[in-house]
C-alpha cells in the first residue's frame, strides 16, 4: 500500500473517527479522489511504454503536486522529476526526493537564490531560453558556490518558449558554458503541439522529430555534446520512438489521466484515475441540478479536445451535461437526461482538466475497491514562485 | 493603516528583510496586490451607496477571503458578511466576527455539524431551497440545541437555485417554521442576470423588481412575516433601489472590482485595486512575449462582458492581449503592440474575475503609493467545503 497518513477528514470532530473506514460516497463533498488501482496501472504503463521506447521518464509533478505520487514513480525508474517552481522544487527536495528538473525559465534574485539553495544538496537542472536568465541563474549559482545544470529551450512547435533549432540555440549552449556556476547539459522542448487524435498527433510528432533533428545537427557541426535531450507531454509519449536523439520524456497527466486525455484517445475513462465527488444542492429550477462543485473545485478549463464542451463528465449520468461553473455552483442540464436527480444525491465528474483541477484542493482522499482508505497532502499545490 | 503582518516575503532569507519597504514591482513574482487607497475608496463608495439607496450591506467575502478586508467592511457599517462554504464561515467566525450568512444551499451531515457548531457563538444565517436540506439542518441544529435563521432562496431570473416566487415558497417557509431548530427569517436570492451594460442591468432591475413583488405578495397573502429579503451582487448594486422590499444586497467583487466590472461600465480601470505583478521570461518565439503568471495565477475564466477575449489587461502595453494561459504561461501577443518586451522586464495586469484569481493564492501584498507595505494571508482560499 502506498505512504500516506491515516484517513483523516478536515474536522477536528472528525479526526476521532479516522479509523473509520468508509465507502467514498460517504466523504464531504466536493472531495478529490484517487483510484489507487487505476493510480497503479497507469504508473505501471507508462514506465513499461518508455522502457520500450528506449527513452528515460522524468514526470512532471505539475499534475499531482504530490510528494508521495512522486515517490511511486521514482520507485517505477523514473530517472528525476521534473516541475515549473522553485516553490515545488523545494517542496520535493524537502521530501528528501533528488535529480528535478526546473522545467521554466526562472526569472528574479529572489527564485533564483532560493534554486541555487536547493542545488547545494540536490542535483537540479534548470531550462531557460534568453542569455538574460542565465546571466542571473549564474549570480545566483556563484553567490552560493554551486553548479546547476542548464538545458536549453527550444521551441519544436508549440510556439510557447524556447529558441529556433539552430545556430541562437548553439550560441546560448556556448555563452552559458562560459558563465560561472552553470553547466551545458543538453536540450529541452514542451510537445505542446503534439495534440488532438492519433493520426494528428502522429503526423506532428514527426514534425517535431525534423526540428530535434535541426537542433541535434547545429550541435553536431560544433562539436558541442549534447547528453540531455528532453521533451514530450503525456498526448506524445507513445510517440517518443519516432523522435530520434530523445533522451527523455516528461509526461504529467498520465498518472491520473482525464477527458483532454480521453478524448485525444490515449486513455479509455476507467484510466482517468482522478474523480470529483459532489452532491446535487438544488433541482429547484427546472431542467437544472445544481452540485456544490464548481470553478473553485474543478477550475473553469475548458475542455481542449472532442467536443470542446461541458466541464466534467457526470459517471452517473452521462446524458446530463456540466454546462456551467459559478465559483461553487455547478450546473447540470438535466434536459436531456433520463436520470432523475435530487437534493442530497452524490455524484462523481471526471474532470476536464486533472492538472488545474488538482491544483484548486490542499488534499486527496485515496481510494480502494470504493474504499476511502487515506488522504494526500497537495503539497506543492499552488507554489506559483 | 489597516491591520496587517508585517512585509515578509516567502523565503526565511528575506523574512530577515522584513524591516525594509520595497516597491511593488520589485516584488517576487507573479505577486498579488492590492493598492490600499484604491481599496478603501471602494469600500466607502459602496458604503455610502447602500446608505443612499437605505439598503443594508452583506458583502460576501468571497472576493477577498481575507479576515482583514472583512473588517474593513464592519468597520464601515456592513450588517454582517456572506460566505459560500462552512470553511469559509469557520474563518471569520475563529476571527471573531460575526452575523454571518452562508449563502449557499449546504447539504451533508460533516459540514452541516460544523455548521452547527459555529452557531454555538455565532449568529448565523442560512439559504437553502429545498425540504430536504432544511430537514438536514433541523437535525444539525437540533443535535446541539441551537437554533439557526433561514433564509428562503427563490429566482429572481438568474436560474441556479431558488424557488418560482409563489405558493412553493410560502409552503418551505411553512414547513422551516415547524422544523425544530431553524426560524425562518426571509428570502435571498442571487441576481447574476443584472448582467451587461447600465441599460441592460437597468431594465433586467426592472424584472427582478416584479419577481420580487410576486414573492412578497405571496407571503403577504398567507399573513407571514418576511423580515430580510437579501439579493444583489456587484453590478445590480447601483439598482437597489429600483427593487422594493428589498432589505440587503451582497455585492463581493466591488472591494476589488477587475476587467468585468469595468466592461460593464460598473468601475473605472482606476477602480481596479488588485494587480497580478508578472515577469517577462520568454521572448524567444517570434510576435510572443511570456510571463511567468499563467492559469495558475490569473485563474482560466473568461472574460464575461466587453470584448469576451484576452485573460488580462496589460497596464503597460494595453496593446498586446494576454491571448492565451497555460498553468505557469502566459501568452502575450506582440505582434500588434508598439512596446518593446525584454525578459526581465516587469508588468501588471488587471485580470478578467478577481474572485477566482485571489483564490488561486495563499496571500495578497498590501500596497501604498507604489510601495509593498503588507502582506495579509488570504485565510479563506481553497475552502471548498
């Protein structure tokens, strides 16, 4: 069984039950939970795809923001961790967790010398894209006396952050290989633009394997080593293959999976490991339900892939579509449903978005054949430095 | 000066500083903030309109979450403050204030006894629309032998929750009068559909005035007191007056206002006293600009009035939208502005919903004439039961 404090729910009354073992129906709505099987399977698949590939697996925490789901995937092989805040990188390094990857372009004496902190007891690797960050990561390194890692970012389509494959690329390897305090490791890109059905995210990933290919030759006529080569999401992991010099992929949301992910068919929805549990608080207006969920609980993501509608699927009643989210209102249109719905009826969403969604709670009840068997702490849960 | 802790920035290495005022753009970043004059110049402008209009106040303190804004609005003459959640009610009640009304229709036993047990010290005030959650609270309120007040929530044409104004909302009244440990005090409802411009929020004033008189009628007919009929939000504010029996509004977001209430014509851009301060990190892809303030920061809502597109105003460069957020990303579009980005360079942004985005962060920094004087915790985040 995974780490984790005993059952425990907010109350302090409460607290006195928490050998109490219950069915998650039961928990305070709107609660967060895992399925620790699917959790399991998902881990298990995942690490099993990149062992195939050849491709090491360093996951991004940004979707559980969770120190002991990322102890479940060091355990699988991960080769690090990677996550997009030095408040989260300090909430890993704080867990004892080593070899994370700051997967952002840290920018501000502040973050900074709160990284190079880190980076005296941990391995880090830091990704950054303009000679100004790096002129401030080194300060911040040289202040402390420690080395950091660079990767340097380029950008293989998402048009997001990072440098044309190219010669800039090489240029800002070389400069930053001249700063104190940091070391040229190698490359890092977000898939971002490897979205939407299999074919479409085919057909894109070899796109993606002629920019790497672009920045691997710069490299290559320069002489300059490049040992890291890190890209990937979770919608382009089964895809790594087609992307030759890959090192590593740095998918997030396939450990808990959620409709983005269903509807670009890479997961089914018994793999979206991740439900909201409501109850419906209102049948008062005709053709509505209302749940005591809304944008406060599952975030307002919209949905980015299928029918790019709604803002949860309802297990219970599929027909009945999410179409609304005041801050703790959630609105169901029962219109179309054949289910009959009443005050005080619980129900689970699988939601849009599992990485957003996770960020809104401090905690997650995990779950068991149907049993809340214990509760996560959110750790690094809205470390937005 | 308002209560406050004392500046002190996140890192144990800068509480150290904790003595030295710093400008609000040297802030790490993204930042909350709020600028104290503007702030209290919406309190008052609001005090004094619900004053003019002889309307109680009730704000709900969803904005701010903040004990210390509350406060403020006591201290103004507020008859009392509005919450969504038990935690929520938690918060103030353990800050010592009270008169509280839970606007929201909570069912489940956890959260009803905690309920319960605030009306132990506190007086409390209840919505709900439904038999079946009066009958819970009953049972809450009976188990500690306190009594609580009820407010009855009907439409007034928003269509969430509440009851057709009519014989239906007479019976609940009816029937909380017979349930031991609840009195019925009145009705509430929330009026989101004074919704737009100054005339369309006029004449939607207009009907919500009819439903209001159709409830009261009803209740005149069958001789039963009504004693608070509470309704409102932000931009119906100014309209109170045209709706009578009206004994209190509940506008939130006014305290802070942002992009919304702007494109309603209900605030001045002047008026808006919470800023995200951002860094640029990226200007590596041609015609973007990226900060380090995405979804994570601003929240994803969109904007609900005016343009409807763009996630934020960008006070020094109005002319690059804020196109697109991911969770640590924000995307500014370039192309059509004449201000030059560097990666380094610091701005603020007034966003689309200030609710939703001071719920994404843990504490607010107070500013004064540019200068970070404060910081308060914003206590009342992410309590979504």
């Amino acid at each position: 069984m995974p780490s984790g404090r005993a059952f425990a729910p907010q109350s302090a009354r409460n607290a006195a039950r928490s050998e109490v073992v219950m069915h998650y129906r039961e928990l305070p709505t709107p609660a967060l939970t895992v399925d620790l099987d699917v959790l399991e399977r998902n881990l298990d698949r995942v690490a099993e795809l990149c062992r195939r590939q050849r491709v090491g697996l360093r996951p991004h925490t940004k979707t559980h923001k969770t120190v002991e789901v990322s102890r479940l995937q060091l355990e699988r092989g991960a080769v690090g961790l990677t996550v997009a805040k030095v408040g989260e990188a300090e909430v890993m390094a704080g867990a004892g967790l080593d070899d994370i990857l700051v997967a952002f372009p840290i920018f501000g004496a502040e973050k900074l010398r709160r990284l190079a902190d880190i980076a005296r007891t941990r391995r880090l690797l830091v990704s950054l894209d303009s000679e100004a960050t790096a002129q401030e990561l080194s300060r911040a390194a040289a202040a402390q006396g420690v080395t950091m890692g660079v990767l340097v970012e380029f950008d293989a389509g998402a048009r997001r952050c990072g440098l044309e494959p190219g010669p800039a690329l090489v240029g800002l390897a070389k400069t930053i290989e001249k700063l104190s305090g940091l070391r040229f490791r190698g490359l890092m890109s977000f898939f971002g633009n490897i979205w939407g059905t299999p074919a479409e995210r085919r057909a894109e990933a070899e796109h993606v394997a002629e920019r790497v290919g672009t920045a691997l030759a710069a490299f290559r006529t320069e002489n300059l080593p490049v040992e890291i080569v890190s890209g990937g999401s979770t919608p382009s992991a089964e895809f790594a293959h087609l992307i030759p010099g890959l090192t590593e992929i740095r998918p997030g949301t396939y450990v808990y999976n959620d409709l983005n992910t269903y509807y670009q068919g890479a997961c089914s929805l018994d793999d979206c490991a991740v439900r909201v549990v409501a109850t419906v608080v209102s049948t008062a207006v005709p053709g509505r339900a209302i749940i005591d969920a809304g944008s406060k609980t599952f975030s307002s993501d919209l949905l980015g892939s299928g029918p790019k509608s709604g803002y949860g699927y309802v297990v219970e009643a599929p027909d009945a579509p999410l179409i609304k989210l005041n801050e703790e209102h959630g609105h169901l249109d029962i219109t179309p449903s054949r289910h009959k719905f009443y005050v005080g009826e619980v129900l689970t969403v699988v939601p849009n978005h599992v990485c957003t969604t996770v960020n809104m709670h401090d905690e997650i009840f995990t779950v068991r054949k149907g049993e809340a068997v214990g509760c996560w702490k959110i750790a690094a849960r809205g470390k937005t430095r």
